[in-house]
C-alpha cells in the first residue's frame, strides 16, 4: 500500500484566488532562457470554459515572469490525437502538447521521434520524487520507445483523473437512496428510479469514449492490479481481453442497456452535453471522469455529490479508471525545450496545484486534508481519489493498450450496444487486435 507521502512532496501553501487571468502567480516558473519576445504555444484537451480559463491564466501568469508570450488552443481529444502528430511531422505544431498515454499517442510520437525525452529535465526538476512509481510509470517509456511503463519520462501531468459516479443529492434524498456499496445495491437504485420516472445514468457517448469509461468501470470491478497492469504495459501476451473480467463486464454492460438504465438518447449526444444536462437537474447519477466536477458544482451547487464505482461485494477491492491526467510533453517543433520545460514545471506548482483546487479539479498528487470539504462534491471527490491511491487502486484506460486500439474498442462497444455483437465476440476482437500488435 503506498502511503500518501510518497505519493507527493511539496511544502508551501500559497493562497490563489479563482480571477487567475488577472494575477502574477508569482513563482510560476521564472528561467533564465532566451524568451524574449517569442512566443510559447501548447495544445491540450481543456477548451470548456472553466477549464481553459484556469490553464490559460497559469499561461498568463508564466509568460509575465519569463517575458513571454503564452498561447493555449483546447481540442478534443480525438480531433487532438488526430491533428498533433501530422502538426509536429509538418513542423506547424506546438511546443508544448498533451500527448496521450501508452500506445495511445505516446508510443508512437516517442517512436517516430516527435516528442523529447525528458530524462534529463526530470533530473533537474526532480519531478520523479514527487510522484508515486506505480501513477509515474503511466508517462514512462524506455529510450526507443517500444516498452510501456519502463524507462524514461516522456511527459507530465497537471493533473490526477478518476472515473466515477456523480449524484443528485436531492434525488437521492426524494427517492430514499443511499450512496450505494455493491454493484447490486446500483442497480435497485437504477431499477427504482426509471421507474419512478427519472433517468437513473445520465451519460452521452456519441465523442465514443465515455463507453470505455464504462466498460473498464464495469471490468474494474473484477480485476486485480497485476492483470490489469501485464495486460496495459504490455508485460504478458497471455493476459487476454478475452478474460472473464471483460466478457463479464461486457454483459453487464448490455444487460444495463437492455433493462433501460442509461439516459434515452444517450447515443446521441456528446458527453459534455450529458454533463449540462446533469448538472441542470436531468437525472440521477453521472458516469463521467473527476474534470467535469467544476461544472456540476456550478449547475447543482449543494446537491451534487461523487462516489466512485462500488465492488461487487461490500467492501471488495475496486480499481477505478483513472490515473495520471493527459501528460505534457515537448514537441520536436519546440523552439526553446528549456522554456517548454519550465513551463510543464509550472503547472506542477504549488500555486497551480491551489489553482486547480480553487474551481474543484483534481491536480497532481494527493490533497492536502485541510483542503477538503467532505459535505462538498469536490470534498468528496478529494476523499475517494486519496483513498484510491492509499489502496493503489487507481486503475487504467484501455485504450492505452495498443497502437490504433482506440478505433477498435470504440467501434466494438458500439456495436455491442446496438446489438450487432455479444460479449464474447466484443471482447474476442479485442483480443484479436491486442495480440496482432506484438508482432
């Protein structure tokens, strides 16, 4: 079990308010670098308002202190795997970008030599000793790039992820329910609640992803951490997607479907519209990941709430899709590594660590107890990701697993949800591809 100090080590607490557009975070990264009247530009998947507001007022704040310019662009994240690497190739990309974990996109930009190793940056920022091994090794890679885990860093990350449930404290309390503690007690509550006439499972999945949130949810529930982690760093070919964890997962996931507990129209519409309708009042719960907490706070102040996945039996080990947020790291196009690099450091701050604290997201490493308000959704969102690490029960996204797998696991649980696959034939395409790409 790791213990929370291990996890991270800062001293220092500074206080930051929410204008930070507006404000010199004082320490933010100031270098002696050759920045004079250039510009820095980074990509990254923050672009909703609250978001992007934060990350481009800590780019405001850097580029005062080192006489720069700082320009931020937000994309989603399938139009961002899509355009970085073929930006970088044609030498019109950022300096700085988050690039996605394992052979997602981090794999293949190492391999093809558009992303720097950052070996010798986290020798200077000591970033290693801030961090757990067992989050760390989601931005490691060896030097030629083909072992997952191992090695280097690539990339780091601003911020800490974990997929969950968010809740209607009000719908809950009109409906009698409690915060439920096994999979089955989930279900009644979803039974009882489309039945009395309310979406019990607001989500949207036409962006595609939130079904893998879902699915490695449901797998997460029935896994353990070597099988998860030889299956994602690529350690064992015998770990298999044809696992009873995935099929089982994968027929719980129909049977939900079938019984009518997701959001009608749910394959319709995009998971920040599912996150606006939550947080106007549309339903009972929310499966989505610990970035979209600000703006359900904002939309049901006092009646939001977050628990994370239960286990199948009460008080059973669960491992949480989650991790390390999308690292940053320095494109090959970069124009000074050395600002890139102290940029990527600022967001690691304390001050930046305060900033993300102030609007309710989860930034890198633990949170401090006197940071948490256990009656607030960010309260409880804080408590359930420092347990999960306490427990290293933060678990992976699987589509880090192989090159182009995203494509596949996205299409195969569409299909799976339109009836047009079962389970065994979902998870054996999986499987399929995942071993092809050893070859």
């Amino acid at each position: 079990m790791l213990h929370r100090r291990q996890l991270v080590k800062r001293t220092g607490v500074a206080g930051l308010g929410l204008a930070l557009a507006g404000s010199a975070l004082g320490s933010l990264g100031a270098v002696a670098v050759s920045a004079q009247e250039s510009t820095l530009v980074f990509w990254d998947t923050l672009n909703d308002k609250i978001r992007s507001k934060l990350i481009e007022g800590l780019g405001t704040s850097f580029g005062k202190a080192n006489n720069v310019a700082v320009s931020h662009r937000g994309w989603t994240l399938e139009e961002l795997q899509d355009t970085l690497p073929r930006a970088v190739e044609s030498n019109q990309g950022p300096d700085v970008a988050q690039v996605n974990n394992g052979e997602s996109l981090a794999g293949p930009m190492a391999r093809a030599g558009q992303i720097l190793d950052l070996k010798d940056y986290d020798t200077k920022y000591k970033w290693s000793e801030r961090f757990a091994p067992s989050l760390l090794a989601r931005n490691r890679y060896t030097a030629d790039g083909k072992t997952f885990g191992e090695g280097d860093l690539w990339g780091m990350s601003a911020e800490s992820e974990i997929v969950g449930l968010f809740y209607n404290r009000k719908i809950f309390a009109d409906q009698g329910l409690s915060v439920p503690t096994t999979v089955a007690e989930l279900e009644a509550a979803f039974k009882k609640l489309r039945e009395n006439g309310i979406e019990p499972l607001v989500w949207g999945n036409l962006d595609k992803w939130p079904a893998i949130h879902l699915f490695g949810e449901l797998q997460g529930v029935r896994t353990s951490r070597e099988f998860l982690d030889d299956l994602i760093y690529r350690r064992k070919q015998g770990a298999s997607f044809t696992d009873a964890s995935f099929v089982d997962a994968a027929t719980q996931m129909v049977a939900w479907n079938q019984a009518d507990y997701f959001l009608q129209g749910y394959d319709g519409i995009t998971s920040d519209d599912a996150i606006a309708l939550f947080s106007a009042g549309g339903g009972a719960m929310l499966l989505q990941g610990s970035w979209a907490t600000a703006a359900v706070k904002q939309g049901l102040g006092a009646d939001a709430g977050f628990f994370l996945m239960p286990s199948l039996e009460a008080g059973g080990t669960v491992l949480s899709v989650g991790g390390v947020a999308i690292p940053y790291s320095i494109t090959t196009n970069a124009k000074d590594a050395d600002l890139s690099a102290a940029f990527i450091d600022s967001l690691l701050s304390q001050e930046a660590v305060d900033a993300f604290i102030a609007t309710g997201s989860l930034p890198s490493g633990v949170i401090p107890e006197d940071k948490i308000d256990p009656e607030t959704v960010d309260g409880q969102l804080y408590t359930a990701w420092n347990a999960t690490v306490d427990a290293d029960a933060v678990g992976h996204y699987l589509d880090w697993a192989a090159p182009g797998f995203y494509d596949v696991i996205t299409g195969g649980l569409q299909e799976l949800l339109a009836g047009k696959s079962d389970p065994a034939a979902f998870t054996q395409k999986l499987q399929d591809f995942y071993a092809a790409s050893f070859s």
